[in-house]
C-alpha cells in the first residue's frame, strides 16, 4: 500500500471513532433518561390499568405526560419505539475501531512482548475470545440463583471485572488492557440489550397480539440487565478515554485504577439514581468519589514502571521496520526525531510536567524510531501536531526529510505498520 493510502486509513479511523462517540452518546443519553424516568414515576388515583406509575415533564417549550406498565398495555399501541439501534451501532464502531487501531496496529498498540510475545494471530485471537467469553460467565452468573440476589450479583461482576483487568495487563500492552477491559463491558451491555432486553420484549409484545397475558417476569429480567448497564456506563467512557492517558494505563497498578474507578460508577450513579427517586441528596457518594480519585492519582505516582518500556523495546524489528531503519535519510531522522522529540517521549521524560512518554511512544534509538514510522510520518511529516505547538522548533525541511523517508520505502502492507 502506498504511503499516501495512510491518510485514508487515517481517516478511516477517524470516521469511525467519530461514528462510535456519537452513538455512545445517543446510547447513552436514552439510558440516563429512561432510568432517571423510572426512577422518577409516581403513582396517581386516574391511572389506567396495569399502569405502573406517570411522569410530567416538560422541554423544549412543551409539556409530556408519560405513563409506564410494569408488564404491558390491555392492547397493542399502534405506533411502539423500540431502543436498541443506539446500543448495536455503538458496539459495533466500537469492535470495528478496535480491529483498525488495535489488531491492524497489534506490534504497536496491542503486543507487549516483556508480558507475552505473541504473533498478531494469537494476540487477535485472545482479544476478541475475552470478550465472548466475559458474556458466557456474566450471562451465565445472571441465569443462576444468583439473579434473585442483584447485590451478591453485582459484587460478584465487579469482582469478575477487577481479574479481568488483572489479566489483560498480564498479556496486553497498558493500553490495550484497560481499552479492553472497557470493550469486555461494553460487550457485556450490548449482549444485554441483543440477546436479553430485546427477545424478552418481543415475547412480551407478541402475547399482546395474541391476546394472551404476557408473564411479569420477562420485565423483572430485562429490568435487572438495564440497571447493570446503568452502573457501568460511567466506567466504561473513562477506560475509552484512557489510552490518551499514560498516567492511567502505563502505570504498574493500571488494572487497580480501573477497580477504582469502577467503584467511582457506582458511587455517581447512585447519587443521581436515589435523587431521581425522590429519596433525596446522598451527599456523601461525593465524598467517596473524591477519596476513590484520590486513590486512583495516588497509584498512579506510585506504578510507573520505566523497566517495562525498555522490555517493551527490545523486541526485534518486523521486516517493515526494518526496512525504515535501513531506508536512505534514516540517520538524519533519527537526529531530528531524537532532537525535537525525545525529551518528552523518553523513558524517563525530562520535560517539565511529564512523568511518563505521551500515549506510552518513546523515542530515544533508532530502533525507537523505526517501530514508530507511521506516527511520526502522520504527526510531524503529513502534519503539525507533534511536537505540541512546536515548541521545540522543528524546522519545515526536517518535516520534509521525515515524508521523504517514510516514502522512501514504498509499497508496504499496514499490517506491518
């Protein structure tokens, strides 16, 4: 593949990381809701029958007046939304954003050979099989006994949760560990919505157009995954937005910080939950949070392993590396790069206020140099961004040297990259 094909592949990821946070968002955004809205329900004498509780509200210059059945309406309302496109469409860019980032990129992003030195294959492999194995136990777990017990069920999955995250740092890069473990919950709610809120809706709604009374317990279920889902919206946008954070995933205890956080969901959303059901202000889920917080930045200080970048780096040049290494202008790259970059991208940065290398890259040798063609080529060859408002001078003619030779090399295959 050419070198201008980057800027697609580039965009590509772009498009559909911007796909994925505007679905997130609109998933999201209906789930807040629709728990703040049952939360908020209140029983009233004129009610229909079977009907549960009612809410007013009133947005955008307009009243609503929303009623809720536990089970289902005496008859089947002509015109029914349903809410599961938000859910697919976010797990699904979610899955293609990890194949492009993460599986495309696995020498870079995801394989962290002092922890496993696996082939792309087998890392790919345990990636994606984590995730369906991380439904199998949870769904399994729910359709035990254990589902009449949501607070034993509930401190049995973030116990689930915190091994995972143990277990990803043992295999992954830092950064591949904690964008999995947000990926294994992901899947986790998504599974909830697919293959448990939706059927047991579809049940519910054709008994009505049989005629037949629908049985309460397909709520009562569909109801216990959505309230899991609830709790665990918080924690996963924070493990999404982790990889732009060293201080997060690079550190020893990265998988520590994520149980915390975890925690730090479930302290939020219970404030806002209790004061949606009119039970008042649990002032004190704050007070547990900041402490939580405090918990995580103090781990963070404390887990920052300089060791394993060096571990991490001796691993041998792939052949397409290689060939970076070896292509004509590579010396005077490598002093260009070493020059105005390796100060912060080190590891043991010198700049001021970095403690450990931005996004985990470090650039300090040649062989630094050439595992990392494709993001100095797109971040100071193709673009600007690096360095950071260019503080450290990079010359218009170095970006130049940098595009002739990353093009120097030619065609290449981006599995290599």
């Amino acid at each position: 593949m050419i070198p201008e094909t980057i800027i697609l592949w580039e965009w590509l990821a772009f498009a559909i990381r911007w796909i994925h946070v505007i679905t997130a968002i609109a998933w999201i955004g209906s789930s807040f809701y629709f728990i703040a809205l049952d939360l908020g329900l209140r029983k009233a004498p004129h009610l229909p029958r079977g009907a549960h509780g009612e809410e007013w509200q009133v947005h955008g210059g307009g009243f609503y007046h929303i009623q809720k059945y536990l089970v289902a309406p005496e008859r089947m309302p002509e015109h029914l939304t349903w809410f599961k496109w938000e859910s697919y469409s976010t797990w699904l860019s979610g899955a293609a954003l990890l194949m492009v980032t993460y599986w495309a990129g696995a020498n870079l992003y995801l394989i962290d050979p002092a922890k496993a030195d696996l082939a792309t294959w087998q890392a790919v492999a345990i990636s994606a099989g984590s995730l369906a194995l991380g439904w199998l136990i949870y769904d399994g777990l729910c359709k035990s006994p254990l589902g009449n017990r949501p607070t034993v069920l509930m401190l049995l999955l973030f116990a689930a949760l915190v091994a995972m995250g143990w277990a990803y740092d043992q295999v992954f890069t830092g950064r591949a560990a904690l964008l999995h473990l947000g990926a294994f919950t992901a899947t986790i709610m998504t599974a909830n919505v697919f293959l448990i809120i939706m059927p047991n809706q579809r049940i519910v709604v054709a008994d009505l157009k049989a005629g037949r009374a629908p049985d309460p317990k397909y709520g009562r279920i569909a109801k216990l995954r959505s309230t899991h889902n609830n709790y665990l919206t918080l924690p996963v946008i924070f493990l999404m937005l982790s990889n732009h954070y060293p201080l997060a995933f690079a550190s020893e205890y990265n998988w520590l910080i994520a149980a915390l956080i975890f925690l730090m969901g479930v302290t939020i959303r219970h404030f806002f939950n209790t004061m949606h059901a009119g039970k008042g202000y649990r002032w004190w889920t704050w007070a547990v949070t900041v402490m939580l917080f405090i918990g995580v930045m103090w781990l963070s200080a404390l887990g920052v392993n300089q060791d394993r970048y060096d571990d991490a780096m001796a691993r041998p040049l792939t052949p397409v590396e290689a060939r970076f290494a070896e292509a004509p202008g590579f010396d005077e790259v490598t002093q260009t790069v070493i020059g105005r970059c390796s100060m912060c991208h080190a590891r043991e940065p010198v700049w001021d206020g970095i403690r450990v290398p931005p996004k985990g890259v470090v650039l300090e040798t040649p062989a630094d140099i050439a595992r990392a063609a494709r993001e100095i080529y797109v971040q100071s060859g193709l673009t600007g961004a690096m360095p950071p408002a260019n503080l450290t001078d990079m010359q218009p003619e170095e970006r130049a040297r940098i595009i002739r030779w990353f093009r120097e090399v030619g065609a290449f295959g981006l599995a290599g990259l």
